[in-house]
C-alpha cells in the first residue's frame, strides 16, 4: 500500500459569521476548521475514510481576527497500525498590515477505519527529510505519553470504584 501525500495546506478568509462582537474568531470556528483540514491530511496519506480519535496541546497562541488569512499547515507525523498523528500550526496572515504570525498550534490522533467502521491498517510513516525524521520520533513520544496518560487515566477509575 503506498501513502498518499503526508502534507496539505489550506487557507480560509475569516469572515463577520465567524467571530463574537468584539471581531475575534471563535475557538470553536478554529477547532471546526482544524479538524477538517486532518481529516483531509489523514484520509490523503491512508487512502480511507479517518475518524478522530483525540485532539492535544491545542494551544490558541493569538487572537484571530475578522479579516485575516488563516493558513492550516497540516502534516502526518508518525503513523501506527490503524493511527496517525496528524500536526497542525496554524499561521495567521493580516492582509493590510501585510503581518504574519504563528497563532495556534495542535496534534490529532486520526484511525483509518473502513466502510463498517473497523479499524485498517495504514503505510507506514518513512521519514526521510532531518525535519520529518524529527517530527516522526516527536510523534512517537507523544504516542507514548498519550498511552501512559490513558493508562494513569483507567488506574484512577479502577481505584475510584
């Protein structure tokens, strides 16, 4: 099985139907748009549908703006049986003050599923680039701190009952 593309890229113009009253986009419009766009990174790379598993370290970083040009930078990372990291920043472009900055910043788990919803495997993840064998062994720490956490996680409901 050979992988699709492990990158996608894609910008959005903030409209008014985005934001509050004070004109800054709603965290919720970002995480819609977030999610969407590692749909799309993780269905590419797979070749199969993808659902998502798990969202991390979403960290808003900057206000977005009514106006600006948000530009989703989306990467497969690291790739386990079924799963797949799946990176995103999230750059924020102000077109009058012909300003950029990094505004938000994420990871989501990804499982490549079939047309009954099962799980399927997925190609494995070869980095190649030095920034994409960094990112993969990133991924796989991160993997490892998602298990123990999950693992901590069922401990403290055994304990709790």
């Amino acid at each position: 099985m050979e992988p699709g593309n492990a990158q996608l890229s894609m910008t959005v113009l903030m409209t008014p139907d985005m934001a509050n009253f004070s004109g800054n986009v709603h965290g919720g419009t970002l995480l819609k748009y977030l999610d969407e766009v590692a749909y799309a990174c993780a269905s590419r790379y797979a070749g199969s549908y993808v659902v998502t598993l798990s969202v991390d370290q979403v960290i808003f970083r900057e206000p977005v703006h009514v106006g600006e040009l948000v530009t989703f930078l989306a990467s497969v990372n690291y790739t386990g049986n079924t799963s797949m990291e799946v990176g995103i920043k999230v750059v924020t472009e102000n077109i009058r003050e012909r300003s950029v900055r990094h505004s938000n910043s994420c990871f989501f788990t990804m499982v490549a599923v079939d047309d009954s919803r099962r799980p399927v495997a997925v190609p494995p993840r070869q980095p190649h680039s030095s920034e994409e064998k960094r990112r993969f062994l990133q991924g796989q720490q991160r993997r490892q701190i998602r298990q123990e956490l999950e693992k901590r996680y069922q401990d403290l409901k055994t304990d709790a009952n």
